[in-house]
C-alpha cells in the first residue's frame, strides 16, 4: 500500500490481530478473512511487492467470497455488506497490481480510481458510525448475562465487523 511504512506495518499489526480475534468466533469467519487479506495487502511494497500474481491471487479469493457472500445474502444473518467489502477489497487488489512501488507520495499517480475510492470511504465511514453507534447502544443497555432479546448479533461479533470496517476505510485512504 502507499504511505509511510510505519503506517502499513499498523495497518498489518492492526488488521491481523483484529481478524484472528474475529477468527476465535464462529459466526466471524468473513470478518477473518478480511483481516487476513487487509494484514497481506498493507505490507508495504518496499518489503513485498506483491505484483502481478500477488495481486491476482488476492483479487481471485476476494472475487469468490464476493460470490459466496452474494449467494447467502438470502439467508438470515448475511447480508450485502460481506459482498460489497469483498469487492472492495478486489478492487484494492487491482489497484495494488497496477500501482507504482513508490505510489503516489513519489510523484506518481494515486492507485484506483478516485471516484470509485471516494464513494467506498463513504460507505465504510457510514457503516463505522453507524454500526458503531448500535454497537455503543446495546452495551448501554445489555444486562450482565449477556445481550438483550431481539439484538440480532452479538456484540462480540459487531464489534468485529466495525474493526473490519475501519481497517477497511484507513486500506482504502492509503490507496
């Protein structure tokens, strides 16, 4: 990824112990594998370079679970966010594979589109807050046995999806 290399190894540190924690909970499999993605794709490229097949494997994993999460959209508890984060992160695959080493900090043209990168930092920015602002919610209100009836998630599992989110949002400003 682009920036400075102390922020692609937090990016890395960040992205790999939030999915391994969501790794830890069954219902967080997605989440995991994001987190393992996120924590492969912000190793900085002056260390490794992941193209052209690094980039192609991710986007070739990422692409299938946009597929699977789309076919399960119809059942409860899934829903088109898992998609929508799973193309994003294709997306950020193809940037990676067309950008310069030395990104844009060096002169060179910003990887993505910007347009198309600016319109996804809007929606993890919304679901962040607003998923976040849930999450705050039902642990005001939760008693000490756990959470409240009609809470569809847990809160463990919310609060892997908003680091998810956020991983993704500080991912896609350092494209």
């Amino acid at each position: 990824m682009h920036g400075p290399p102390l922020v692609g190894w937090l990016l890395v540190v960040l992205s790999a112990a939030t999915g391994l924690s969501c790794l830890l909970r069954h219902a967080a499999r997605d989440e995991a594998l994001m987190g393992a993605g996120m924590a492969v794709m912000a190793v900085p490229m002056s260390v490794l370079d992941p193209r052209p097949w690094g980039s192609f494997l991710l986007a070739l994993v990422f692409a299938a679970a946009a597929v699977r999460a789309l076919l399960l959209a119809r059942r409860p508890g899934h829903h088109l966010h898992h998609a929508l984060g799973a193309a994003a992160m294709v997306y950020m695959a193809a940037a990676m594979g067309t950008a310069s080493p030395a990104g844009a900090h060096a002169g060179h043209a910003p990887a993505g589109t910007p347009l198309l990168t600016g319109a996804l930092l809007v929606y993890f920015a919304g679901y962040v807050l607003a998923a976040g602002a849930r999450l705050v919610t039902v642990a005001a209100v939760a008693p000490a046995g756990g959470p409240p009836a009609g809470v569809p998630i847990a809160p463990e599992l919310a609060a892997c999806r908003v680091s998810m989110a956020l991983g993704m949002f500080a991912m896609l400003l350092a494209l």
